[in-house]
C-alpha cells in the first residue's frame, strides 16, 4: 500500500480571535491517494477553499495533522511552506497570469524555481506542455489577446509544466461556459493521469462529476466521501449548482 | 541570480504609458538637480576666477573686506612694509572699482543704456593678472591716458564689443565709450567671464583707473599682491611679512591650526596665501549669503520630487500586480523575489530618467553659458554625483513601495 499523497487527521480551523472567533472547519479526515482525482462539492461557506488553503500550505494549519507529500503542516515554518509549494501546481478561479507575460513566459515562471534548467530547456517544457493543452499557435500571446478557456488552459500548463504530484484547483470553470469548461477539466484530468499526478478540485459544476475517482462533500465544514467506483452519492453531494 | 525572464522589466515595459510617465518625472528631477547643482557651481567658479588668475603668492586685504564685490580699500604704504621682509621678491598693488559701463551700440530708445562693470586699476609694470589676452603688450597699451582693456566673456547687455571691435580694428579703428562718465577707449580685449558679482571686467592701469573714480585716491589700493623670491619658504616668508606689520596678531578662532596659517590678522590686514584667497571668497558665496543654500535647497527639492513621484508609480505599479504576486508566492516565490523585483523597477526607472535628464541638461548648460557667460559645464563629477542620487531617490522610493507586496497574501487568492 502507498503512502497516501494527502492525509488529513482532525484538522480544525478558525477564523478571528476573542469573541469573534469562529470554527468554520471540524475534525476533518481525508486521505488522497497518488495519481487519485478527487473533486470536493458542498456548499458556499462550507469550508473548501479554506481547506484547499490549508492543503497547499498557503495557510498555517491550527489544529490537527495535516501530511502533504510527507511534510507534516502543523507547526511548519513559512520557509518550509514556501518549499512545499513548489511541488504543487495550482489553478485558480480566475486565471491569475501574469499579464504582462507572455503565454509560455508564464508557465516558464513555474520552472524558474527549479534553478537546474537552463533557461532554454524552461522555454522547450513550456512549449512542450503549452501544445499538450493546444495552444501551440497561442506561445507567444498576451493573457489580454486570450479567450478564457485559452487562459485557463495557459493556467493549466503552467500548473502542470514542472510535473507536481499534486494540483489543486479551485473552481476552474467556473469563469467558463459548458464547452469549453469540459474541455478544460478534461485536459487537466488526462495530463494528471499521464504523469501520476493526484488532483484536489472544488467544483460546484455538477457535468464534471464524471471525471473524478472519488468525491468528498463538505457541509458546515465536515466531510463526507464517496468512492464514485463502488457507490453512488447521495442527490445532495451532486445536485449543486 | 539572473532570470531566463526579466519581469521587472517586462511589466514596466508592458505599461508603457505609465512608463512614459516615470520617465519624464525622474527626467524631470534629474534635470532640476542637474540645474540646481550647475548654478551653485557656476556661481563658485566664476566668484573665483579672478582670484585664480591672480599672480602672486601672499595677498593682504583689508580686514574689512568679506568678497571681491564689497572689498574694502586700504593705504598701500602697508604693502610697502612687507616688502622689506625675508623671502619676498616684488609686491603690486590692484585697485577695485564699480563704474556704469555705457553700451556705445545702444540703439533703442534715446536713453543711454548703462551697465555696472568692475574695473581692475593696476601697475602696467607688473604682471598681475594672467588671463588670456592680457600679455606685456596690453600692459604697455593701458599706460596711455583713459586706455582699457576689456574682458570678451562679459555678458552681452554691454554692448556686441567683440564683433565690433575686431570689425573697426580692420580700419585701424577703437571703441570708444564711458565709464562712469569717463571718455575710455577700448585698446583691447582679454578673457576671464562674468560672475555673479560682476556682469562684466575691464582692465587699466592705476593712474587711469584713478581717472575714472575721481574720489578714490592714490595710494588707496584694495589688494596687495606679494611674490615671493625664487625659492623662498611661503611659510617662513608669511612669518617675516606678520613680523613686517603693524599691529596685533589675530587669527580666526573657527579656522583649523593648518587654516590658520594660511589666514591671519595682523592690525588692519588680512594676510592671506593664494589658495585661502581663493577658499575666502569661495566660502563668502557659499556661506554669507543665501545663494549656495538656494541652490542647495533646490537640489533637495528636487531629489523630494523626484521620490515622490517614483513611489506613486512603484506604488500604482505594486498594487496593479498585487493578485499576481500573491499567485507567485502561492506557486512558491518568496518574498525576496518580490523585493527584488520591487528594486530592479526602481533601478531600471532611475537609469531610463537619469538619461534624458542628463541630456536636457547639457542643452541647457551650453543655452547658459552661450546667453550669460557663466561656466555651466556638464563635469564628470556632477553626472556623476547626479546619477548617484537619482538611483539613491529610486531606491528609498522603492524601499517604501515594497512594504506594499507585504499585502499580497496567497491564501487571498483561491
Ligand atoms: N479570511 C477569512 N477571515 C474570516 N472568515 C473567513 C475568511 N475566509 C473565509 N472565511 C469564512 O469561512 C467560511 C468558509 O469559507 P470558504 O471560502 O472556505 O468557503 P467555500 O466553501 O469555499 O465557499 P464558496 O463555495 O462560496 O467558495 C465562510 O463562512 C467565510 O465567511
Ligand atoms: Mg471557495
């Protein structure tokens, strides 16, 4: 048996101090194994990207354990933090490329950290990877001059160019229509799959259920999951929109 | 550590009107600093070129006297005094006045248009004053009655003299005009430029420069030049010529033990070296009067200028890609590179300003120095000295950017 990519163990969360503090996340448990696509649902406010935070070290975890790639976050350092996340790719809701870079400038800004390529090995990944995501006539374009579903595919590669164990994407299609957010979460899952990269995405879109291997569903900030090969989720877990 | 992908300069040169902006408000304060430290400069200089061009080893002042423009006179026997004294060779008294110059071309309206000149009255037998175009041949020419020689670098309200004169000299002809009502003629011309004080120079001999200021009298001369024999110790020499004059001896109490004796009092005489000569006079304008700390004042505003315009554009620019660093850090970048980045705005800002800055400058030098004389050149030194504070102001404005990438918090981003 691997060793899980994620593993979860009681964490809590609060927000605010004195009287306004808040528990927003309880006793959560999860695991996530490598190269697994797990899509999180639930409702607004209950906690996923606070979650999702916690899981890519943007934030300090409180209470709890909280492994991710073998580095435990509780207790961690900023640096240590900073280190870790390098070794995740991240695609956010909005697109957030740099604008005044172009398309494979940007996604060459995720390898800059990894100071063993040279910069022309850096400009052959990312076009590499920016064709993977067709958009090898889009290299050298402006986020400005993109569709976007070409600059969520740009965010993708950037993600995915310096080959993570582990992404995690927050509503990445939200800001899309139905076509082309299919056509984006499909990428995603198929290059994960080619590199054994696990996926952690929250995703209100319920037509993208279908990609995932495993589903957890977050209510007031506890967890539920369900393994979309042996059982079928409950009408509440899917029917958010 | 150099970057396959120069950020700090693709996001400047991605916003290229903002660009354009920061450009031209650092040229701006370049340029203001260029000006104000041009003209402090200028006004030193040109105090001093005549004290420069002096020949001579020891000069005596009266103690009365703060600078050239408001010199005080005093009896030449005391010259005469120091001339018995060890280590001294010969001693030459100058005379200094400030007449109206009449321009002999005014063709405006029928009033005359008139000019405060300094005269230089001194012995045609000495060669005192060593500036260009004033050679023993001039020396000879100003022994004749109401003859004078006058300086080609005054500023042009006295008159188109230059063009004029080598224009009559073809037809063996002389400018003639009045010095304070005095008929002069022109017998030549020599070089040394104007100053703030003095607009413009002439130079005669002492019996003409009696004639011109009636109510001055012989014998009543405002520097003494001493020269010193072939050899001899200035200062044993300085020694001898305070024993050689009546008096007490006093020194400055603000000046340094070296300074001191270079620059002394005996009785009614300030005994001075060449090069304290030079230091007094330099100093009066620097310290005395409000002029050195104007230009001071203008240097530093703009230096201020120049910061606070740098700051609102690092600052527009931070805030503008405050979501976007915030996702460089979530991806991993630390704050260092930030920082980083911040700086190399700056740096790369200071620099594209410095350079038009620095020509506009040099334009307005040479439209300077061609309309008022005065010695406004662009020194090494001061583009240098320019330079350096226009990247100091990038810098400090940079420093108070950057605590603005503090705000960008990658948990904000998701
Ligand atoms: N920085 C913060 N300070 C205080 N409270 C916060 C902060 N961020 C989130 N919260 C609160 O924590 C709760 C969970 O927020 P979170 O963003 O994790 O929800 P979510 O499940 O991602 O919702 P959505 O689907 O709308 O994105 C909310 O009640 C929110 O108000
Ligand atoms: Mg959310």
């Amino acid at each position: 048996m691997t060793e899980p990519i994620i593993s979860i163990d009681r964490v809590n969360h609060y927000f605010g101090s004195g009287n306004l503090k808040k528990q927003i996340l309880f006793s959560i448990h999860a695991d996530v194994d490598p190269g697994e696509v797990v899509i999180m649902t639930g409702p607004s406010g209950s906690g996923k990207t606070t979650l999702l935070t916690l899981i890519g070290a943007l934030r300090s975890t409180q209470e709890g354990s909280l492994k991710v790639l073998g580095e435990e976050l509780r207790n961690s350092t900023e640096k240590q933090r900073v280190a870790l996340r390098r070794n995740i790719g991240y695609i956010f809701q909005s697109h957030n490329l740099l604008k005044s870079l172009k398309a494979k400038q940007n996604v060459m800004m995720a390898l800059e950290l990894h100071t063993h390529l040279s910069s022309q090995e850096q400009a052959d990944m990312a076009e590499e990877m920016l064709k993977a995501v067709g958009l090898e006539d889009r290299m050298n374009y402006y986020p400005d001059e993109l569709s976007g579903g070409q600059k969520q595919r740009v965010a993708i590669a950037r993600a995915l160019v310096s080959n993570p164990k582990l992404v995690l994407a927050d509503e990445p299609t939200a800001a899309l229509d139905k076509k082309s957010g299919r056509d984006v979460v499909e990428i995603m899952r198929s290059l994960a799959k080619d590199r054994g990269s696990a996926i952690v995405m929250v995703t209100h879109d319920n037509r993208i259920l279908d990609v995932a291997d495993r589903l957890i569903h977050m209510e007031d900030g506890e967890l539920e999951s369900y393994d979309l090969e042996t059982q079928a989720p409950p009408e509440r877990a899917i029917a958010l929109g | 550590m150099l970057f396959a992908i120069p950020l700090a300069w693709l996001q400047l040169k991605r916003e290229r009107m903002r660009l354009f902006i920061a450009i031209a408000g650092i040229g701006f304060a370049v340029f203001l600093m260029f000006v104000q430290l041009g003209f402090r400069d200028a006004l030193f200089n040109s105090a001093i070129r005549l004290h420069e061009n002096v020949n001579g080893d020891i000069m005596l002042i009266s103690t009365r006297s703060n600078s050239l423009i408001s010199i005080q006179s005093f009896p030449q026997r005391r010259l005469y005094g120091v001339l018995g004294a060890e280590g001294v060779d010969k001693i030459s008294p100058i005379y200094v006045g400030f007449g109206l110059w009449k321009n002999p071309f005014w063709e405006g309206l029928p009033k005359s248009q008139t000019r405060q000149i300094m005269i230089l009255g001194i012995d045609p037998n000495d060669d005192v004053i060593g500036v260009s175009g004033f050679d023993a041949n001039a020396r000879s020419l100003i022994r004749l009655e109401d003859q004078i020689f006058f300086d080609k670098k005054s500023r042009a309200e006295f008159g188109p003299i230059p063009a004029k004169f080598s224009e009559l000299e073809k037809k063996n002809e002389l400018i003639t005009t009045e010095i304070a009502d005095r008929k002069v003629t022109i017998a030549g011309l020599f070089e040394l430029g104007a100053s703030f004080g003095a607009d413009g120079n002439t130079i005669t001999s002492e019996a003409n420069f009696l004639r011109i200021f009636t109510r001055r009298d012989k014998g009543d001369i405002n520097i003494g030049v001493v020269k010193l024999k072939e050899g001899a110790d200035l200062y044993k020499t300085l020694e001898a010529v305070k024993k050689s004059l009546p008096g007490k001896y006093t020194v400055n109490p603000t000046l340094t033990p070296s300074e001191a004796r270079e620059d002394f009092v005996v009785g009614e005489m300030r005994v001075l070296t060449k090069k304290s000569f030079i230091e007094v006079e330099r100093k009066y304008w620097q310290n005395s009067t409000a002029i050195g700390f104007i230009f001071t004042l203008g240097t530093v505003i703009g230096f201020l200028v120049g910061i606070i315009i740098v700051y609102q554009i690092l600052y527009t620019d931070v805030t503008d890609h405050l979501a976007e660093y915030a996702t460089l850090k979530a991806m991993g970048y630390k704050n260092r590179y930030l920082l980083k980045i911040v700086f190399q705005e700056a740096l790369i800002l200071s620099i594209m300003g410095y350079i038009p800055g620095c020509i506009l400058a040099s334009f307005m030098y040479t439209g300077t120095r061609n309309a008022t004389a005065l010695p406004l050149i662009m020194t090494t030194e001061r583009s240098i000295l320019v330079l350096f504070l226009a990247i100091t102001m990038c810098l400090v404005s940079g420093a108070i950017a950057v605590r603005k990438v503090q705000d960008a918090d990658p948990a904000d981003i998701f």
